[in-house]
C-alpha cells in the first residue's frame, strides 16, 4: 500500500519564514530525509525520525525516502529554501522518471517555499522588480561553458540575475570570473547585491558596484543579485540604501 511524500523547504533559515503549510506536514510526518544542517532546524518529536545525508547525495536520498513511502510511510523530504529551487524537488521528480513503478504511485506533495533570492531582495529594497533569472554556479550537474554562456545571454537580455551556489572550495576561482565576464556586458556602477544567510542571526547584506565586486567576501551560504542597467541605487541618510529595478522601463506602457 503506498504512503505519501511530501517535498517542503524550510525558507532561508528564520523559523518565522517557514511556511505555516510545510509546519503542518513537519507536524504529520513520521520520517525525515534531508541534509543534516536543513533538518536541525525542524523541531522533531521523539517518534519522528531523522535520516540525513551528505548535502551531494540528493538523487540517493530521493529513492530512499521515496522506496519508504511506496511501502506505506508518510515521509518527507527537506530542503532548504523552496524545495523545487535548485533543491530536492528536482531530484524526487528524477528518481520517480527512472526508478520502479510503484514509486509513481506515491501521493506526491510539492510544497512552494521562500527561496534564498527573495529573501536577499526584500533586505535590499526590490532589486527583481522586473525580469530576472536565477543561475547556479556550481559545475557539479553541468558544464562551465553552459554556465558562460548562460550569465552573458542574461545580461546581454536585461535580466537581472541572482547567482546560487556563488563559491566553494573546490572552485573558489569561478565568481571572480563570471562577474569579469558580466563587466564586458554591464555598466561599471551595476549593484551586486551580496546576501549571506538573510533573516538569520548572522545575516550580512552588502551592496558594491559590479566595477569593484569583491568575490572573496562570498560563501556557499550567499546569494548574490547583479542588476541590470536600469537597477538603481536609491540613498537615504540614515537609513540604508534601497536597490531596486523599476517596473516601467524605456519604450513601455503604463
């Protein structure tokens, strides 16, 4: 008899950006599959139980959470964020696709969640107020020059861009060279928006021009956000600076 899975994030990393929906299947669920550090943040009765797995293991951790549920469990599986945002959606959909068929049987819940980048835009101001894109820089699941390609298409287009999985240790070199590819196709004084693990207790939000982007201030835990040319900086004294992209831009109708 099959279960249920439900797939849920839990936002950037504020309890209070959790969505009241994904606390009621925490709430629900006997079994936890997800990376160690996204399941310390639920709050787990003594008869709820945890299976975590190293944060590279997301197609593994799939199956197994998706073989418990065939069997009759109500699992489910935890991401940071919103789930189906360069997360563990992705890879649920992936296992059932070419895993058995009584995986497609599980009664499915995708959940929606806060992802990192409107959390690092709402402390900024509103800097994806008109188009953008999201783009991850980790060449784990696909090439380098997929990715070159991709950041000079959007900004070549007028997107703003918000960039996940920004650094590492294994490739501390490839921020640095995609915001030198960016300069050729941006103005010099376009924001980049450095946002390190926004609502959190640790929380550090910074604001350069993309002409001086400091890449070695970013980790694995930022989201960066690099307007477009119509992005502006709006000063307040006193206050911090709003970022944002107007919704109107030159040609439209209001």
């Amino acid at each position: 008899m099959s279960g249920q899975l439900f797939v849920i994030g839990t936002g950037p990393g504020n309890p209070e950006q959790m969505t009241p929906e994904a606390l009621d299947v925490v709430d629900q669920a006997t079994d936890f599959f997800g990376y160690g550090p996204y399941l310390d943040r639920l709050q787990l009765r003594d008869d709820q139980l945890r299976h975590a797995s190293d944060n590279r293991e997301e197609l593994s951790r799939a199956e197994a959470a998706l073989s418990m549920a065939a069997d009759g469990a109500k699992v489910c599986v935890v991401s940071g964020g919103d789930p189906g945002v360069f997360a563990m959606a992705a890879a649920v959909c992936e296992a059932i696709e070419n895993g058995p068929a009584a995986w497609r049987a599980v009664d499915l819940t995708i959940l929606p969640g806060i992802t990192a980048m409107l959390a690092v835009a709402a402390r900024a101001g509103a800097p994806l107020g008109h188009d953008f894109c999201a783009i991850s820089l980790s060449d784990n699941l696909k090439p380098w020059n997929i990715i070159e390609k991709r950041l000079e298409l959007a900004a070549k287009a007028g997107f703003v861009i918000a960039l996940y999985n920004p650094i590492s240790r294994a490739r501390p070199w490839q921020l640095g060279d995609a915001f030198k590819l960016l300069r050729d196709h941006l103005p010099p004084a376009t924001p980049v928006i450095f946002g390190r693990a926004a609502g959190r207790p640790d929380e550090r939000i910074a604001v350069q021009q993309l002409s001086q982007a400091d890449a070695s201030i970013a980790d694995m835990a930022t989201c960066i956000i690099i307007g477009s040319a119509e992005t502006r900086i709006v000063a307040r004294p006193g206050r911090p600076d709003l970022v944002y992209t107007p919704r109107f831009l030159a040609g439209g109708k209001r």
